[in-house]
C-alpha cells in the first residue's frame, strides 16, 4: 500500500516517523489509550508518506485479543486506504469556502449598493 518493503519496519517507530506530523500525537495517543484497556477498539485516520514522496490517508481499526503474561500482545485489525476519498472531501471543503466566500462578497456589494442608492 506504501511501496515499503516488510524489511524497512523493524520497529514501530520505523512505521510511526512516517506518519504526518499533525496526526502523530493523535494517532499515539489512541493507541496508548487502547493498550491502557482504556477503549476497546484502536482506531485512527491518518496521512502516511509514501515511498514515493506521496502521502496517503489511512483508516485503521483494531483489538487486543490477547495480553500475555510478559507483557506482549495479539492484535487485529484492518488498514483502509481512504486517499480518494479524504481528497475528495478536501476538495468539496475547499469548493464550499469559495462559495461562501462567493455569497459574502455578494452580500457586501449589495449592501454596498443599497447605501449608495440611498444617498
């Protein structure tokens, strides 16, 4: 999904450098949640840089099935890529403030209109 190969993640940390720097700290923060007990299931939306330079957005969901006596885990889980869609979203967001921005100047110049008309 990410053009990495199995051998560039030896650790976490090799996966969670990857991640964009305005969702690290929501992404932790979640799964630290989720190792606590503190929430049943694991689940984060996040951009991932590629291993071409492009970033992708990623939805994961997850469960501890097993905690072990020495402190390791099992987990399951899925990896939803949603790159289509979240840029989707961020265009039709984008397109929506145009409009918005559209109808206020509208607005201000019929305003405007209407005091000139009035002196």
């Amino acid at each position: 999904m990410l053009g990495y190969k199995a051998k560039d993640f030896v650790h976490y940390t090799d996966f969670t450098k990857l991640v964009h720097e305005d969702d690290h700290e929501k992404i932790m923060n979640n799964m630290r949640d989720h190792m606590a007990g503190t929430t049943d299931i694991y689940e984060a939306e996040y951009r991932i840089l590629a291993h071409d330079g492009s970033w992708k957005t990623f939805h994961n969901r997850g469960r501890i099935v097993v905690r072990n006596p020495d402190k390791s885990i099992t987990a399951v889980g899925i990896v939803y890529d949603i790159t289509k869609e979240a840029n989707a979203i961020a265009e039709l967001k984008e397109l929506n403030l145009l409009f918005v921005d559209r109808e206020l100047k509208i607005v201000e110049l019929k305003a405007e209109l209407a005091r000139l008309k009035g002196k």
